[in-house]
C-alpha cells in the first residue's frame, strides 16, 4: 500500500515538474508546436497584472495565424476604415520551447507587438498567453502580457 502512494506522489511530482510554461498546462499530449499553429485573437493586455483597455482597444482586430511550417499572417483590421493591413513573416521556437521568436520577410516596423520575442506563458489548445519581458527592445520597466484564443 505505501508503494502504490508513493509510486503515486512520485508521477505527480514529476508531470508537475515537466511543464515548460509557467501557467500550464502540466501535461499535454499535443506538441507545442500543434497547440501553436492555428489563427489567434487577442482577447487581453495586461500590464503589470492589470488589464490596459487602451492597449487593448488599439489591438483588439489583430489576429496571428501560426502555421505549422514556421510560417506566419499577422492580420490587423482597422475598425475606423475597415483597411487590412496583413504582415508575412516566419516563427520558430527558442531551443526549450519557451519563446516563439519572430522574422518579419519585410523592412516592416511592427506597431502591432512590443517585441520580436514572445516568452509564452501558457500554451493550450485553445489560449496562448505571452509575455514581451524577454525582449532587449524594451524601453520601460513594464510586462506587457497579451492572452489569445483560438479563433
């Protein structure tokens, strides 16, 4: 009896200790990079754990499409003139997984996200929660988090 608990405790140790992200999940059948690929809508921006509505308001029509193939489509709509304005670019992920790293194919200032490095946070089937506090571009002392859904 004492084996089976602490053969038990043991498993759940482990699989706790094997999460790459820092909110989950703690196990997943699915790699990253499955979870990854799809089309993603913003749905917050929080800076230091607070949600900026501002921010979130400028960014809200802004879509990322993540493609197996390390391909990528940002899309951002322009609510006022109904313009889009599509980014083509390339990701891959850091060597542990916990950074999506960005290459824009175009001399393209991106207005649209704080950084080229993204630290994820979370990474699920259904959300994505990255954080710019990785970034060497970063003039100011603030997190910026942004948190998906799948679309």
């Amino acid at each position: 009896m004492k084996f089976k608990v602490l053969a038990i405790l043991s498993l759940i140790f482990i699989f706790s200790a094997c999460t790459y992200y820092e909110h989950g999940p703690v196990i997943s059948f699915k790699s990253a990079k499955t979870r990854l690929s799809g089309e993603w809508e913003l749905t917050d921006v929080i800076i230091n754990d607070k949600t900026d509505a501002i921010l979130l308001e400028k960014e809200k029509n802004t879509n990322y499409t993540f493609v197996e193939n390390g391909s990528l489509v940002i899309k951002s709509t322009k609510t006022e003139r109904s313009s889009v304005n599509i980014i083509n670019g390339n990701w891959k992920f850091n060597d542990i997984k916990t950074t999506i790293i960005i290459d824009i194919e175009e001399d393209y200032q991106l207005s649209i996200i704080d950084s080229q490095e993204m630290t994820i946070l979370r990474l699920t089937d259904e959300e994505l929660w990255v954080s710019d506090e990785s970034s060497t571009e970063r003039e100011n002392c603030f997190i910026t988090e942004r948190r998906f859904k799948k679309k």
